[in-house]
C-alpha cells in the first residue's frame, strides 16, 4: 500500500518536461504563421512595385500614341514630344504629368490618396519611382523606358528593380 501512496503527483521534473513540451508545440506554429505573414507583406509590396513601373510604361506610350494620333490628324507634332527624352522625370498618372527630376527621382516617394499613387495629395509610401526614356541614337524610330522602382519592407535591405522595354514611332516618316 506504501508503493501507491508515493506516486500520486508529478514530480518537478516531469511538470517541467511537460511544460516545454507545450511551449514548443505552440511557439513552432506561431513562428510559422509570423513568417508567412511577413512573406505575405514582401510578396504584396514587390507585386505593387512592378504595378508601378508597369503603370509608368503606359503613360508613357499613352503619350507616344496622343502624339501621333495628333500628328495623323493634321498636327505638326513629334512621336515623342511632351515626354522628357534623357532625363530621369516623375510619372504622376493621376495628374497626367511628368516631371523632370534628375538624380532625385528615387528619393521622393510616391504618395497614396486612398486610391492611386501619385506625387500631390495623400500619404506618404516606401515607394520611389524614376522614369527614363532614352532615343535609341542609331535607330531613330526606337526609344528605350526604362522605370527603376525602389521600396524597403520592414527589415529588409533596400530592393529596387528596373523594369525596360521599348516603343516604337509607327508612322515612319514622323519626326
């Protein structure tokens, strides 16, 4: 009867392995969800910065194509006018303005207004946006836009990636 009587709770010890156990089985899993809710973050600002380089490129063949629908229809107007050609501009889509900047480009962030990016009104984002069309100087009919996009996620390094594509003058004999 002694034999029973002495086994009747946990020992120190084992209330002590119990209790890690229990720490482990919940801390893994809140690590987890804590990182994919980071990856989730870093997924959804690189995302928005590719929209925005993207966002930058059609405005600027928006432009390309304004000036040549001008030019179709009587206007003495060249495939690239109204956009800076070799220097870095700001691309304000929803005040339909670009804006030379120069080496600055990069250092002003976006705003947000509640529904667009733009560089007036609303608050201030961890985006820079920098836009630089380019003439292809041995094909005259090509230019190069070339949108560098740069943006920090909470502890990570500074990102930045440049998107780049080109347009062309399709009515040949415009200057």
């Amino acid at each position: 009867m002694k034999d029973t009587n002495l086994q009747k709770g946990f020992t120190l010890i084992e209330a002590m392995v119990a209790i890690t156990i229990l720490v482990v089985a919940v801390a893994a899993p809140l690590t987890l969800a804590a990182q994919s809710l980071f990856a989730a973050y870093y997924a959804k600002d690189q995302t928005t910065a590719f929209y925005l380089a993207q966002e930058a490129i059609e405005m600027v063949r928006n432009k390309r194509d304004t000036n040549m629908l001008s030019f179709l229809s009587g206007q003495n107007t060249g495939w690239l006018d109204n956009i800076p050609v070799g220097t870095s501009f700001w691309a304000d889509i929803s005040n339909d303005t670009m804006v030379t900047c120069g080496a600055t480009c990069l250092d002003s962030k976006l705003l947000h207004n509640g529904t667009f990016y733009n560089y007036q009104t609303g608050s201030p984002t961890r985006f820079g946006r920098s836009v630089l069309v380019t003439q292809n100087p041995s094909l005259t009919d090509e230019a190069i836009i070339a949108v560098t996009i740069e943006w920090k996620t909470g502890s990570f390094k500074e990102r930045s990636f440049t998107l780049e594509t080109r347009i062309y003058n399709w009515i040949p004999d415009q200057g």
